[in-house]
C-alpha cells in the first residue's frame, strides 16, 4: 500500500486512490489543454499535471471525484509533484467514499461536543451561561464541522471545533496560575469567539468566504447574535456588553479587523490564547515533516518565516 | 452688551451672563485653592481662574450654574483668559435660562427632520425605506440634540442631525454627478451612519462616552441595530446586508475603526462624504476668527495643521 | 459583426479588425518563437497569443498595425484571450483608421474645453484668471488628447480633460454647499493641478513616463510653469504662490509625493475631489462588466479591492 | 494606624513612617524654594510637596531617609497627592528600617529559588542543564534580588525571579497541552532570558540603567555570557546555538529589541509566554484598585489603555 | 570677567551683559505679572525670569535689547536658569553692540565665499557652472548671513554657508574615492540645495518661517530659481534637470520633503553628504560640553538620542 | 574571443570557456527535462536552458563544472540569455581552472591585508589595537576571501575585505574634516563591523547562511568575539564595551538589525559610512553597462529604484 500524501518523498512509487480537490484547465504552450489536479487523501494534498486532456477527461477529473492514479513523486521547483502514468475514476465496485480522504480534526465531534458542553456546565454566571449554551446549541451541526479557516491553521474538518476546546485547555491552565481571572467570561469568549465562522465560511470542503463573510466578517455576525440571543432569553444585564466586547476585540487591533482594543481583563488573554493556539498549529503543520538539522518551509502567516528544527531532536515518525 | 465670546480680543472689558461648563479645584503654589472655570456662551468658551477661592464658592460655582462676571480679557500663553474682577452667581430675577448659553446647529431641529424625512419618502427600495425610517423613529428624539462627537466636528446640540443633513446634500450632487450611484443606498448609509452615536454618547450637555461607548463604539451597535429593525419588521433580503456594510465599512479602514473596508461603490462614497463635511466642519470653525494673510490655530484631528487665509480674502465679521 | 472587446465571453467566436497595441517576441519551452500580442479596439483590449511565428510574422505584425482576425474567445487562468485561428494585416482597401481603435472620453474635446473656458471666463480675480488662461492656451492642444495617467484612471485619450472636466462640476457642486470656498482658487487649482502631464507623459499612445516625468513629476513642472506664467504676464500678488501651493500640495501628503501638506481650505477641497474622481472612475471601470451579485476584478490602485455588485442592482448591458 | 498607601483615598489622614524614594528640589513661582517628595511604603508610593523649605531641610530629606509624617491626602489634577502639616526624620528611637518600606515578591527569594533549580534538576539533556545551571548559580545574588524593569511590570524587589517563577508554570502547562515543546529549551529559556538583567540594571533601590545596559542591552550580554559559559565548562554542541537564539530572539522583532526573530518553535513560545506574565502583571496592577463598574489608570506599555472592572465582579479589599 | 554662558554652571556668579533674545509676559499663580527672559552672548543662551515687573519692565527689556546682568546661575527642573539679583539696560554709554552678542560661523563670510567661488571656477561643464554662479550671486547677501535652520543644526549666522562649505570637502573628499562620480553635478547641487533658504527664511536674527517658506519649501523655490536662471542665460540641455532633480531629491524621499527619490548616482551622494554634515553638527553641539563617562541632553532631530563620551575621551575645555 | 559575460549584448556570437555555478533541473510543459545552467566567467554571469537533457547531461553539467560552450545571445523576457548551439564538459587538455572565472576583488588580498595592518600600526589606544589585531589575526585566512554578503553589493571574493578597505578610507577623510572623531575607534570599528561574516556566510563560492548565521547573525557573533579576546587578553576598560557597541549599533536601528541604535559619535559615523560604500558599490554595479541618456536595472536593495546616467556622460568602455 501507498504512503499518505504527507509522508512522500521524491522517487516515491504511488499506485493508491486520491480525491480529487480541484481541477483547472490550462492550455500549455504547445497549444494543447491540460489539467492541473489537486490530489487529496486524509493526510495532505499533491499537485498533479494531466497533460494533452481530452474533452471527455475535463468533464470526468473534476472536483470531488475519486480516482484511482498510478505514478511517481517528483520535484517541481522545491515542490512536490505526481507524475501521473494511469488515471481512472472509480466506481461502487472501488468501494471507497469521499470521507476517506478528508482531513480533520484528531478527535471526533461528539467527544469535542461534550468537553465543550463541561465547560458551559461549570460556569457560575448564569447569565453568561445561558447564552453561550444558547449560541452553540443554536449553531451546534455547522460548529462541529466547521474549519477554523479558509488556509493558514485549523484548515480542516471539525478544525474549528479543535481550536475551541485547545483554547480552552490553555485558558484553564492560564486561570490555575492568574486567579484573577473571570473563568465564565473567558470559556464564554473561547467559546464563541470564532463562532460566527460558520456564517462566514461556506462550510467544510471547498471552503471560501460567504458573502456576508466577505462584507461583515465572522466578528460583527457574532456581535449580532449575542444581541439577539440576549433578546430571545430577555437576559439583561453588563454581561451580554461584556461578551460582545470579548468577541469585538479578540483580534487584538483595527488592522487586525477588530474595532476596538481589547478593554477587559479577559478579552486581552483571550486574545493572546488565540494567538498561542494558532501560532502552535502552525508551527508544528511546518516542522513535523522537517527533519533534525533542517528549515521548513516557509509559514507565509507568520511573517514568512522558516522555521528550524535542533539536529539533537527526533526525526519524524514515516508512516 | 458684551460682545460674544468667539469675538473677543484681549483687552475687552466684559459684564455679562455665562454658563459654567466645568469648575475644577485645584491648589496653587502658595497652597491656596483656586477654581478653574470654563465659562461659555452660545458662540463659544473660555477659561477663567478664580483665586483664592472659599468652601462656598466651590459649592456655588459649579458646572451647569449661570453667573454674571465683570472682568478683562487678557493673554494666557497664547489663549484668551478672562480675568475675573467680580463674580456671582444668578438668580430668577436675572431671567436668563440654560438653553441660551449652548451652541447648537444653524438650522432648527423640526426642519432638519422634515428634510432627512424627504430623502426617506423619496427612497424606491421598500426593504431599505422601511429599515431606514423605523431606525430613525425609534432614536428621533436623541438623533435630533445628540452633538456628532465629544470633539473636532459638529461636537454640538443637534450637531449630529447637521451633519447628516450637510452629508445628504453632498450625497445628492455627487449622485447627480456620477449615475452608477444608488442613492437609496447612500442615502439611508448617510442617515444611519452616526445614528449609533446616540447610545455612544452620554448626551449633549457635557458629552463623554457611554460604556457601550467604549467597548462596543456606534458602528458595531448599529449593525446590530439593523439586524434588530429587519428581524422586527420582518424583512429579508441582500439590502440587510449592503446596509450594514455601508455601516461597517464608513471609518474607511481597520486602524481607523471599521473592520472591514469598502467594498460596494456606495460605502466608499459614503466614507468620502463623511470626511468632507467632518473636514470642511473643522476647517471653518478653524478660519472663521483669523484674519486675511494669517494663520488659524492647529487642527488636532487634521494632522495638526494650522491653516493659512490668503491676504486678499476678506475678514471675518466682528459681532 | 462581433461584440466589442470589453463586451466579449468565453466561447464568442470572432471576425473582425483589431489594432495591435504591443507585440511581443518570446521562446516557447519547445525552443519556438511566439508573438504575444495585445489586440485593442475602442472598448478594451485582449491578449492573444501567435504560436511558431515567422521571421516575416515579427516584422509584419507590429504595434500600431490593424490586423483582420478570425478566432475565438477563450480562458486563461481567469482571464479573457483570443485564440486566433487566422491573422492578416490590413491595407487601404480594408478602409480601417487608427483612430476609430482607440478609446477617448465621452465628451468631444472642443465640448470639453468650451466647458472649461466658460469656468475661467466667470473668474472674479483677474490675477488668477489670467494666469489660468495663459497656461491652459500655452498647453492647449497637448492638454486635450492626453490621458491623465499611464494606468489606474482615466488613462485614455483626452482623460486628463475629461477629469477636469468631471472635478469642476464636483467643485461647483461643493462650493454651492460650502460657502466658504474660494471658487476662483478652487476651479483654478482643478484646471491645473494635473496639467504638468502634458510634460511628464509622453502622449496618448503607448503612454510611457518622459525623462523630466521622471526625474520631476508634473507637480514640481506646473509650480514652475506658474511662476514663469506670472513674470511673463507681470502680474505679482498672492495669488500666485496659492496657486503654486494648490498644486504642490494636491497629492495630500508627502508620501504621496506632495513635498507640502494642504494649508489652504482650497487645497484641501482639490485633494478630496482629486480622489472622489479618481476612485469613481475605477469603481465604474471595475464594475461596469459585473453581474449583479458578484465581485469584480481587483482594483490595484485601491488596496487591491475587489468590488461587489448587490444582487439587486442593474445587471450591465451587453453590447 | 494608616492604611498603606496603596488603599488610601482622598481625605484620608495619616500619621506614619514613610520612605524617601527621591527628593527634588524646585523653585516656586513666589521665588521661594520648595522638595517635592516622593514617599514609599510596601504597599506603592505618594507624591508630596514642602512648600517654603529650609537649606537644613533640604539637606535632611534626602533619598533613603526614613521620616514620620503627619498629613492628610488630597487630589491634585486627578492624582493623589500628600498634603503634609508635620514631617521630621526619624532616628534609632524609632525602631523603622528601610526594608520594611519596599516593595517586593509575594514569594521569598529562597522559595523562588528552591522552585528555579527543581526545574534545572528535571532537565534531560546534559548541555542545557549545566549551562542553565552554571549561569544560575554566577548571578545567583543578583537575580534574586533583582527587579525584572525599571517600571511597567514586576518593578519591585526580587520581581526578576517572581517573572521567571511565573512564567515557568506557563511554560509547564503549555508544554503538557502542546507535546512537540522541548521543555529543556523552554525552561531553560525562561530562566536565563532575562538573566542579563542583573548586568543591565543597577540593582533593586533606585533602579537605573547601567552603561552596558544602554550600549548593549540585556539580550547580548547574555549571548556572550553563554558562549563564555559553554568554553568555561568545554561543552560543544548546538545546544549553546539554540539557547543564544531563545535569547536573542525573545523580543519577537528588530524593533522590540530582538536582532533576529524567533525561528525555532520553543523561541516563538518563549517569547508568547514573556509577553502573557508581564500583561497580566500589568493589567493585575491597574485594577487591583479599581472598583466594579468603573475604568483603570491608563497603561503606558500597554498602548496607554485604560481597563474595566466589570460591574459584577467583586470590589477591591480595603486594607 | 564671566565666562560665556555655554561654559557656566550651577553656582557661577554673573556680572556682566547679555543680549535679550526674547521677552514674554505673562501671569504668575500669585496673579502678578512676570517675564521670561531669553538672554544671549556668542556662546549660547539661558533663561531668566524678572518676576513682578512693572508696566515700564515690560516696555524696557524687550527683543533685541542689551542689558547689564547682576545674578546667579541655578537649576531649574534639570536645566540652567539665571537668578536675577538687578538688571538694567545699557546705554552708549557701556560701549556694547548686537553683533558682539551673537553666535555665527567660525569662519567669515568673505573666506566662505572665496573658497566656494573656487568651486565653481574649477568646474568643467559649462552649463553647470554658469548656472551656479548666476544662483549664487543673485542670492551671495543674504546666502552668506542665513542660518541653515532655524534649529537643530547650523541655526547661526552664516551657518548656511557653513553647512555648504563643510559639505563641499566632504564631497571633495569622497568623489577622491569614488571616481564615477561627477563633481560638477555635486559640487554644484552642494551650493544650491539648500539655497532656498534664503527665501524660505526671514533672516539671521529671531529666524521663523516665512510665508512662502510655509506654502512652498525651499525645494520647490530653489527649482523654480533654477529653471528661471536657464531662460535667464538661455541655456538649454539636460544638466538644467539634472540640476533640478538633485534639489528635489536632496531630502531622500516623501515623508522627509522630496517629491522624488534620488536616481542619479550625485543626487543620493548629495542627500547622504547633508545627512553627515548635519549630524556632526548636532552630535558635536550636544557633546562639546559633556565630560567623559557622562551623557549628553537628548538631541530632537536625531530620534531623541542621547549620546555618550568615552570616559578615555578628553574634558572639554572650560572658558 | 568573445567578450566578458558581463559585456555581451543580443546578438552576440560565443565560442567560450564558462564556469557552471549552478544547475536545476526542471520539467518542460511537454514533459520532458530540461536543465537550467547558470553560467559564469569572472566578469559575470548568464542563463541558460538545455533543453531534452538526458541523464547522462545531468550528471555531467552539475555546479563547478567547467564548459565549453557555442552559442547566441538573445533576450527572454528583458534579460539576457544564452542560447546553446552545443556544450561539452572540459578535460585537463583544456587547460582551464576553476579560479578564472569567479570574479574578486580589485585589489589583491595581500595588498588589502598590508593596508589594513598600517591602519592597525597607526592606532594609538593599546586596547584597541590589541584586540582588532587579535580578532583580524585570527580570522585573517576566512576574511580575506570571505564576500561581503550574499547578494546585493560585494558579493564576490574577498569582497568583505575590499568594502573594509574603500570605507577606511572614507573614514580618514571624514576624520580629517570632523577633528573630534576618535580614529582609533573608528578604524577598529570598521576593521571589525563585518568580521563576523566569517562565521555568518559559507564561503567565498556559492554563498550562503549558515546556521549560526540565521540563528544569531554577524552582529551577536561579533559582540562575542570581542569580549572572548578581551578575556584572552585579558585587557578590561571602557574600551571593550565601545568596540562591542560600534558592532552592535552598526545597522542603525532596530528594524535593521542593530537591538540599540548609535549612542557614540563613531558609531554614527561607522553607520554611514557603512551606507556609503554598500550603496556607492551597488549603484557603479547598476550603471556600469548603462549607456547615457538610459536607465539601470532596478536596484533592489535600494527601494527598487532605476538608477539614471545623465547623456552629458561618457558611454560605458565597451570591452
């Protein structure tokens, strides 16, 4: 059997199933059309070159499709790439579905659900507690399979769900240590903080930006329903004006999309939680195949730099 | 009768009736305790010093109180000071009232509503008329006394409604200029663009920011507003939406407080005339006291600039 | 007869006469030469590629040379190119002129600068007036076939007269509101603010930079011009160094390659209709082909904007 | 007894021992010379001013001097000061010493110190440690008495070792929650990255700049010291690479301080970990003394935000 | 005899006259009027203040006004201020002039000029060279009593010429080192760069903007000069804008007062040469009175750095 | 014989000896591989594609390779390529040697080191003799072939020395001018600045970062470098921690590389003159093939700016 998409190297024989993420058709500079393949299984993704592509094989190799490919990894520029020998779609008789090729979080939504719901469960305020509950349950089924983005970090399914209850690991053991902390305030805003994603993003595969993602953005959405879910459970009171504010000022500043500076306690540390739980996944998305002694590749989100892994580390597991 | 307090010059001999604005202890060098005054008219303020002042007097002069001084102006490091000769607070035999010592816009309330309320009747987008006028009923009353801000622009009683009204004219020669504008949409983002500021800000008699003010700011408050007015009204539709962009995006940028920028032709024109009044505002109140071939004090919110009357126009009118 | 370029979709076939505006020579990964060549006609322009050219080829089809072509509209990596399935070159017997290729203001030339005339003739100050005159004469017939940028906006036969053309009627607009503006100042500051392209732009064909463009900027030559209009015409006074300084400040800042920030309520005014202008026209430009709920192209010289069309709205002709 | 004088509010009277922090003197507008005081016990610091002093005052009042002041407190421009009706120094009848009015760690040097080295104990690799150990144990007098700054955060006695205890349990709960940490690295990141302190600080009273700390700062003595630590003890390896980076990089950029920025993970880590405890000191701080429902002092190091205390959080101690 | 006030101290008793630089009235807390004196000799100058003055002080000691000085030198908030014991202004009596009590170039006027006339005789190109002299003579009167600024660096008499003088050995010495360089284009933007000044500012004495210095800038004037010095000697060619543009770019780019970025190699010689020249001249102010192993005031114009003399540096010398 | 690489124009005939500083391969859009070779004599270097290589070609025609090559100059996208008519790997029948085609400093290093050594003889502090002999003693073989940099200016071998030597000359000529510079300091300071390059690059051949280059940079490596021989030395004084700081402050400021800016005279001065040469050097690079009336390349190191050469300049020797 195949290594996973991630684990390959050049030279790599290949003679497994991929899905299909996208299909572009291009016209090469001998006049013919090809397609340029996004290659996926659950591990990562490969690009592949279809060359001299007939009318029938644009219409077949198209988004979402599983193929069955022989070929070989090669280098293209420092870039991986699959020289593609044979391509088939596949059948009912293949026995293999879209599921199986898709990347998410390492652990399951029903067992996310439940640590989340913990959380709300132990909070003391019940104003606060109410509308959290509220907001996730309302948004429950998109939140569970919602990537955290669109690119850079979380970018899979059920990633957004994974960033909450990380977050919400590092915001109890910051509480432990800075007592104090309001704990109700801040699960609360890690809870929601990114919640009006589901809004924002046009769901788990192919993801892209909604229209009013694009006009709003996922803070302003959120800004909105805490005001009319406090409306629904005519829960009046500071707290409502303090949730927004967390999920208002959780970028940090206004060239950062929020409007206002962080003003509470709380609001400030869930702004550096953020940061830590998105900067770790990116860190280490770029070193786990780095082995010791080398650079990664370059992590455009945090200002392009490459990171190194010490030669007196472990190389990474090949499987 | 004493000229007004915009008008005065050192060396005038003033004895008349001014409101206090605010009346600040302090101790002076020789450890006694002094009031600082800022005394005012309808045309403007100015600072005054009450020396050696008794526990009475911090109780009698106090902010909102009218009193009746004899005094000098003179020079205070480059700002006018009124020197206090004699002082005292009033009476009902002085008949003079609050209201004649505010600042207020050149035009009156009623007819400031009656004109934004003919750009309104005028709108053929149902869905944007409908929100437009329910949102401007509900805040009538506050929108019409709220000042535009604590300062800069139109920082006076019913500075806002002036502002908009001032907007709406610029708004209608620009779209008569360039067609491709819809001025249903300018016209309600005009309207509804500062609305927010009346649950900003406190008031127009000593205006300061609100709580929700501070952590929330009238733009986010707004947005929700709207969601608010279209859910009440029972509307749906892309309008919603273009119109809390228009919100959204006025500030023109993130540092500038709107998190997302302009990105339908109307928002970034409604940014452009809302600059252009706030400027024109502040460049006026700056010039109107200089004389030809002199410069105006600086313009904080204009990058400090001060601004220069060329010598051949004509000088300001001196009552 | 075939669409106009700008009017044009993938799969339109076309047959019809093109000019080149630029030709290209290139080598083919197969060791090949290839043309690419930007074909224009009086609505826009459309990249086609001329694979295997011959000697002949390359001197035949050259920029300014009106071609007849047979092909099709196809997609390259998102944008529009013709794919030619036959070319020839056009004699006199095609009865083709270069002219009727090029795109030029909506409004004639003399229309434009009968336009123009009438704002100098209803000049009050005589000194300003007659400096406005004498450099609008001197540059005349430059000043009316140029465009008013090499790209971005305007960027068109006669675009520079265009655009003044559109910003005095802004002025008028304003100065209607404003009572305060000088209109003498202002009308006279639009008419020249860009006039300096006629020296740093090389004309309105293959529009490039001039070396005293480069080297000077049309700024720092208008500032010139205006001194050097004032002694030839004797007239002293103010008036001439507030001309000098709406010009030299009417970049706004010096980032933006004003060594001088506005000073003068006048100069502020011109930067701001400048930009109104400006962005209103790529705005129009952007959006003019885009289908009401869909985003346009980005627009570089706006932060890289892309703008969106509310679903609502018109969707644009199609001729 | 008085209240410390971080508890005290306007009208409080007082009758205690205080320590001289500074003392200057000044002439007053009446020509008359006068100390401003800066008066310290362990709980914070009030100004207060001796109107009219004599040369034999000036000469006892002086910094370190411990005095018994009989005084009430007042506000001046919003700001508490001490208004003194009595003051004498004190003498050994007194029984006072200056240790008992500073401020310092809520943890004793010896319980700091006892926790550091359990860290260094549980270290693996054997570079790390001994170096981390080494370098300890040199500045070990220093360290623990050592304030972590001049003022911002942790400005206190022993605040050196209390930011690096602190900062060690983030460090721990973060390396439990994110496994790829190298906890070898990190701790010992945090417990040297500040060490050149000691060096670029005079001490703990009256702490200043020293020369090298203003021409080389804390981050490159500490580089050198540890490629001086490795040759002394003779070890070779990238380890001393990698603990020169933590160092070097902990300020996250060039224009925060840091040469280069962090590109091994524990380096970004560390950094993210200096930033959470020295907020946290900060914001714990300003609203230590605030009460529900009202806003902080503003905080310079932090973008001079002011703080809220929501309304249904506890109020502040008195004592 | 006193010594000059550069070289007095804390402590320095003072007899003897000073130059009143400027006089300013204005109230003390006590409600009495007081002046602050700004006094000066060749050296420097040092604040006094004449507290309770008469109406006839006020008219006495003003601006330009010599006066015999009985007094102390003291500290006044970390800088020197003169105790005033008496004071009365001179008569023909004292035998003293203006000229003896201001500061100006170590070198006068007449060698400036000679050595910079030396310059241009050895030019080779003529154009160049003609333009130069006709530059320089048309200004040489006021060119040789301008300060270069009206602080921060070169703010004397002459110090324009000065600056230019020192500027043309460094050019002199650099264009030996690197011989792509062309000398006439350097030596000729040196003398003109910052010649402008001589219209941008009101003169040696009590220096302040002028108003075409504040709409204009010496930049865009000195341009101007030069294109008009070209018709005038009807000389054509390309070093009028090379000439041009080494004036325009001399600032180095927008921010800093340049329309355009040097691209002549000359051009970014020049900007760096002005760089040096102005630098040395603040960095040698701020030192010349500071001991060894001591820090010298903040200096302004270069990033508020203080700056530091090596304790193996020699004193400065005291008279 | 054919002409330098660096002076061949389109259209040029080669029949030459290159040097293969470096080979990749790629894969054509027809499938098959091509290499890219980049070409090298000592004047500079060329491109060129070989296209449908077999294995055997890539094997042969790797990096430091030395060729024998027929073919044409021609343009591919506005840069200069060769087109390969035929190429052959070189036997010792060729009688060519690696060492003839890398271009190297003008000066030759022994000429540099005796230059430099005078320079270290004439100093007078002892300190600072002995450690600048010390350091440049010990890294004598690496700085003397070591480039400057990687790219940008003096990339070539031994361009660091070359770029210590031209800026100790625009040392003592601005020591010369400006009498209160330290020579000693400044000598040492720019003998020393860039010693550290030795450790930071790889090499003189195919220049790259070393680790410790990346991960602490030249500056930090240095810094250490000069305590270590102070200890070695064991010479203490004030005199160390100058020279550390010279090093330190060299690129200015904090975004630049330098974590503290200048606070030393002859740190200022090493900064510039450190600006002066690198940008002296880069803009004779840019002009050197430019003929007059044209524009360079783009430099990109200096804001991307294209560099002018006046047509009143010579042409550029064309061999």
């Amino acid at each position: 059997m195949s290594k996973g998409i991630k684990f390959q190297q050049v030279g790599d024989r290949v003679e497994t199933y991929y899905l299909i993420k996208s299909a572009t058709k291009a016209i090469a500079s001998n006049g013919k059309p090809f397609l340029t393949l996004i290659l996926s299984d659950h591990t990562g993704d490969i690009e592949a070159k279809l060359w001299g592509c007939s009318p029938d094989d644009e219409t077949t190799f198209t988004s979402q499709v599983i193929v069955f490919i022989n070929g070989e990894v090669s280098d293209y520029r420092g870039r991986l790439q699959l020289k593609i020998s044979s391509i088939r779609p596949t059948t009912a008789m293949d026995q293999v579905k879209v599921a199986d090729f898709i990347r998410s979080a390492p652990i399951s939504p029903s067992d996310m659900l439940e640590e989340i719901t913990q959380y709300i469960f132990d909070m003391k305020n019940p104003n606060i507690q109410r509308i959290t509950r509220h907001l996730l349950k309302k948004h429950q089924e998109a939140f569970l399979e919602s990537p955290a983005a669109t690119k850079n970090h979380h970018e899979f399914v059920s990633g957004l769900a994974y960033h909450v209850v990380c977050m919400l690991k590092v915001a109890k053991s910051l509480a432990n240590l800075y007592p104090t902390l309001d704990t109700d305030l801040l699960y609360s805003g890690v809870i929601l903080h990114d919640l009006g994603k589901v809004r924002e993003l046009s769901g788990p595969i192919d993801t892209a930006y909604t229209l009013e993602g694009k006009l709003l953005g996922h803070i302003s959405i959120m800004v909105t329903e805490i005001a009319e879910a406090a409306k629904e459970l005519a829960i009046e009171g500071e707290e409502i004006l303090m949730l927004q504010h967390l999920i208002l000022s959780h970028h940090g500043k206004g060239e950062w999309g929020s409007p206002k500076v962080p003003v509470i306690r709380e609001a400030e540390v869930l702004h550096m939680i953020d940061n830590i739980d998105a900067k770790m996944n990116m860190m280490d998305r770029a070193l786990e195949r780095v082995q010791p002694g080398e650079f990664s590749e370059r992590v455009m989100a945090m200002d392009h730099r490459s990171f190194y892994k010490p030669s007196f580390h472990e190389p990474p597991l090949d499987y």
